[in-house]
C-alpha cells in the first residue's frame, strides 16, 4: 500500500507539471511532453493493476496509450477523440486508479485540441519566409527556404562564371596584341601571319595605313625574332623560314617608319637595303645583309627571290601568310611558279621569253636560265629579255 501511494504521488507530481507546460509551452513543446509522459505513466498504471491483479486495466489503457510516442498514432487517436474511453473495469476500483483514468481522459482531449490547431496553423516554412519577406506578402509570392539557398548559390555561381569570362577576354585581348613566347616557333610567328592576312591582299598590295595604326603590333612581333634567333638544333627549313619573316617584316617596319611615301627607294638616300639597323643578337644588319650573307649564302636556294618582298611594285607579291617550317616548301614552289606565270611580271609570247630584272640581277642563281624558266611554262624559250623595273610602292590605297 505504501508503494502505491508512492507511485501515485509521483504521477501527481507529474500532473502538475503537466499544468504549468499547458500555460507556458508552445503546441510543439506540448506533443514532446506528451509523447515522453505517456510512457511514464503506462509504467505506473502496470504497477498499480500488477499489484491488484487487474489485467482488464492494462489492456483498456495500452488500447489508449502511444508507448513510442510515433507521430502516426497520436494523429489516430485525435481522429477518435470525440469517443470517449470506455470505462475501466476494475475489481474493487480505489481513488488513485480513478484519478489514473481521469488524467488520461483529460490529457487526450487536451492532445486532440493541441493537434486540431496545429494542422490550422501556417507551415513552419511559410512563417519563416513571412518574417525574411514580410507578414503581409502573400504566400504564392514566398519562396521556400530551399529556394532562397539555391538562388543565393547560382547567383554566386553567375558571379563567379562572369568574372571568370572577363578575365578570359581580357587575356585573349592581350595576346591579341602581344604575341605569347613559346618553344615552337610556330607561335612566334601566329600574330605575323594574323596581321599578313588582315593588312595584305590576294595580290600582294599591302595596306600600310593599317600597319602605321598598329605599329606597336608589328613591333612586339620583331622583338619576338630577336629574343628567339635561330640555334644549331634547328631544321634547314624552320630557320629559313624565320629569315624571310624577318626581311619582310623589317621591310614593312622600314615603310611604316618613313609613311606616307611613293617608293622605298625615297628613303636612305635610295639605298634602304644597306642601311644598317636591324639588331639580332648584339649584331646589326642590313636587309641586304639578311638576302645575300645570310640567306643565300647559306641555303643555296633561287626561290627565296619570289619569297622575299622589297615594297616595290616588281617585286613578286608579298605572301599573305607568314612562312612556316612544315610548309615552306610547298610555299615556295607556289610562290615561284605564280610568279613566273604572271604576265605582270613575266611574258613568254612567241617564245620570246620578257621576264623580271630579279633573274637578271641573280642569274648565277638559276644556272641555265631557260631551263630553269622552262620548268614552270609550256612554251620553248627562244630568247630572253628583261622588263624595266618598276619601284612604286606595292600600296593598295
């Protein structure tokens, strides 16, 4: 007996703090209390009916008692509250069971009211975004909590990607303008063969006025060639190649430095290919350097005659690409054969061959003549004169 008034001094006890959480607690504090209490006082209600052998009691109140304290049955038991439990049948009731079964019922309803008003009330969500976008917003305008984060995170993302893009077209801007230093010598010469096929036609007429305007272009590329002068472990071709780059890129670069004029010939005192003044290396040349101590000296090659350009309108047209290692012999062949077969520059009426100056100034170069000349035309060479030399400048304007 005294054990059973212990435990039902207990649940007193728990009762009245029961009392004082339904005043002070929100409905969500309610449910928690709720779940926890159940349990306690199942255990207490089997005490009570084990030590008065009352098994009828114990089913009735597992029948209404969540002991897990799962979501799912205290939703089934608001559903049913408006029953009411049916009466305990004990044997020889005392007044702590009754006052056992009369805290159940009144916590029961109290729990059907607490959830009642809760499936009433907004989603814990739609309060929040209320209260970031303002009590009065209406809810199709609220966005949920997740899409305020994925909003945030793509915004970031975007910031990211265009600063990312503008930092990539900043750079592409200056490498357009100051080409990158590589091994490969392919890439020194990338932004000559840019500016070869923007300034100079299918012709060979060079638009010198562009060249002037982007004269600090032309610039960084002849600083390129004289950082990456040639060296022993380069190919025949590739170092030829950078040789009639350079002649015909100082050769603009000579233009562009006395522009406007009509002929090349207006500059150095009608000697501009023995003007020393290209620096390679702590040595100074002269275009004339360049041709003939360099290029022909060393390669043993007439058709660099159709390759290299001196801004005269006789010249053979200035090739509108840059040379390159893997290509120069193909470039070559195209160059000498194009201009042998131009009436422009050469004519082979009748077998009366008139042909440029250039195969008179270097005929020690082509050996026989006509037999070389006739390696590019069908006509039988009887004889050979040479045209008058036009020294007009190779202008498109």
């Amino acid at each position: 007996m005294i054990f059973l008034r212990s435990k039902c001094f207990g649940l007193c006890l728990v009762v009245c703090l029961y009392s004082s959480c339904k005043s002070d607690q929100s409905i969500k504090d309610k449910e928690q209390f709720f779940s926890k209490t159940r349990v306690g006082l199942n255990d207490t209600i089997n005490v009570m009916v084990s030590s008065q052998d009352s098994q009828t009691l114990v089913n009735n109140s597992d029948s209404q008692i969540n002991t897990t304290g799962a979501r799912e049955p205290l939703l089934e038991t608001s559903k049913e509250a408006t029953k009411e439990i049916p009466e305990q049948i004990v044997s020889e009731p005392n007044v702590e069971t009754i006052k056992t079964q009369e805290t159940i019922q009144e916590m029961n309803k109290d729990l059907k009211e607490s959830i009642n008003i809760k499936d009433k009330e907004e989603p814990a969500e739609n309060i929040i975004n209320t209260e970031l976008k303002g009590k009065d917003s209406p809810k199709e305008d609220i966005a949920s909590l997740s899409e305020i984060e994925d909003a945030l995170e793509h915004q970031g993302s975007k910031k990211d990607l265009d600063l990312i893009e503008e930092e990539t077209i900043e750079k592409e801007s200056v490498l357009n303008k100051v080409p990158v230093v590589e091994n490969n010598l392919i890439s020194i010469h990338e932004d000559w063969d840019k500016m070869l096929q923007l300034w100079v036609d299918g012709d060979g007429l060079v638009n010198y006025s562009n060249f002037v305007k982007e004269e600090n272009r032309l610039d960084a590329y002849l600083a390129l060639l004289n950082k990456n002068t040639p060296s022993t472990e380069w190919s025949k071709n590739k170092e030829l190649a950078y040789w009639i780059n350079l002649y015909n890129a100082y050769t603009i670069k000579l233009i562009v430095n006395n522009y406007p004029l009509s002929s090349i010939k207006e500059t150095h005192e009608g000697s501009p290919w023995d003007h020393k003044w290209i620096v390679q290396k702590n040595k100074t040349y002269s275009l004339n350097d360049i041709e003939h101590k360099i290029m022909r000296a060393k390669f043993n090659e007439p058709r660099i005659h159709f390759a290299v350009n001196c801004a005269a309108a006789s010249c053979p047209p200035l090739l509108n690409e840059a040379w390159q290692e893997d290509k120069i012999e193909g470039q070559l062949e195209m160059a000498t054969k194009q201009f042998i077969s131009n009436p422009k520059y050469n004519s082979f009426a009748k077998g009366k061959a008139k042909v440029s100056k250039i195969f008179e100034w270097y005929k020690e170069d082509f050996g026989d003549l006509k037999s070389y000349l006739s390696r590019y035309v069908d006509t039988e060479i009887k004889s050979i004169a040479f045209q008058p030399y036009n020294w007009e400048l190779n202008t498109q304007e």
